[in-house]
C-alpha cells in the first residue's frame, strides 16, 4: 500500500537559515508524483514543488527545492533562506497515475526571528 | 480567474444531523476530489468525481456521499453525523487533461465542521 510518512511533527528554524522537512515514501508503482504543500493557519494547501518519479533532476522553485533520492525513497523539502512568513505546516503527498494524493501527517515549521 | 471555492466557511451541526458542503473548481478544470483533515493529521482522501460520476473513493463509509452538476461544481453530503466526522473538509480540483501523476490539485479554503 502507498505511504507517506514525516517524521518530524515540529521543526524550529532561525530566520534566514536553510532548513530540511524529511518525507519518505514507500510505492510499488514505478510511476509516481510527490509534491509538497503549506498549509498556514487559514487551512488552505498551498502547493509548493513537484517531483516525477522519471524526474532526473531535482526540482527547484524559488527558495523550494526537492531532494529526491529515488532508492531510499525519500522526498525531503528544503527551504533556503527561511522567513517568518514560512511558519506553517508542511505535508508531503503522493500520487500515481490518475490517483489520489495520498499525505503524510505533516511537519509544524516554526521560523524564529 | 477565480480559484476553487467552497461553502460554506464554517458549520456547527449536532450528532445525528445532515450536512451538506459545497465546492466550486477552479476555472478550465473538471474534476473535483474532497479530503477530510481531522485536526492535527494529513487530509485523507474521500471521493474525487469526475464527469458527474463518483471515480475514486477512500476509506470512508457509505454515510459520505457526493455529487458532480453539470458546471463541474460538486457537493459533499454526510448524513448521520458522529463526533468523529469534526474536522476540515478540503476540495480540491483538478483537469482530466492531465493522466499522469503530475495532475496538481488546486485547493481551496476549507470548510471547518465541528458536531457537537
């Protein structure tokens, strides 16, 4: 069965610093998408970056970008320069061909001034 | 070009009422996927619709029901509520345009259903 798991409920940062939200994720179908989204306080998902799994390269989007290691299966979000507008939560999500997103549980970020 | 929206904004109902929650995709898109995110967790996929037809559903039993209209908007219906059934109810839409993985849904606000 397709799983997302996070493993970190809470991460603090300090503002303008780099930081890494881990996401692995276990799949038997070898065509696959995972995204990232934010989810402020408001509650709407706000999408961040997307990964194919035939992707060669690691997608990047501004101060987003992906570490896909394929083989450990793992999807990890970083954030470079960290602001205080990035104190949010964080899911990770999976889809294949024509499915469902499938979330993990989450990640708070909180950035520290 | 307004995003997806959804109806209402917030809903107080007791045990054992009816609910029904309203989403409206976003412009050029024709799917419609709901997801319930109880409080502290990851939204979990109900039911996605697609050509008026329920295609894909969750883990959710049968009290979960749904509808497509013809303008692609869709409706979330709950009947009998629990306790349980407290949470953020997500839409999200997507294009048929789209078959492979990369489909991005496209969400919206939220409806927060608390039962007393």
């Amino acid at each position: 069965a397709q799983k997302i798991t996070q493993t970190q409920p809470g991460m603090f940062v300090q503002e303008k610093e780099a930081v890494t939200l881990d996401c692995t994720y276990d799949t038997s179908d070898p065509s696959y998408g995972l995204f990232w989204y934010k989810q402020p306080s408001s509650g709407e998902m706000i999408f961040l970056i997307y990964q194919g799994s035939y992707d060669q390269q690691n997608a990047t989007e501004g101060r987003y970008s992906l570490n896909f290691q394929k083989a450990r299966k793992s999807a990890n979000l970083v954030i470079s320069a960290s602001q205080l507008g990035d104190s949010a939560m964080y899911f990770c999500a999976m889809r294949e061909v024509g499915g469902k997103l499938i979330f993990g549980q989450g990640t708070e970020l909180s950035v520290k001034p | 070009d307004a995003g997806v929206t959804q109806s209402p904004t917030h809903l107080i109902k007791t045990r054992g009422q009816q609910v029904t929650l309203r989403c409206s995709p976003k412009s050029g898109h024709d799917t419609v996927s709901w997801y319930q995110q109880a409080l502290g967790q990851g939204p979990q996929f109900i039911f996605q619709y697609y050509e008026e037809e329920e295609r894909q559903r969750g883990n959710f039993p049968d009290r979960f029901s749904g509808h497509q209209f013809p303008n692609y908007s869709s409706e979330l219906n709950v009947n009998a509520l629990l306790l349980g059934d407290s949470a953020l109810y997500l839409c999200a839409s997507g294009s048929s345009l789209f078959r492979g993985p990369y489909n991005e849904q496209f969400f919206g606000p939220g409806t927060r259903l608390t039962v007393l």
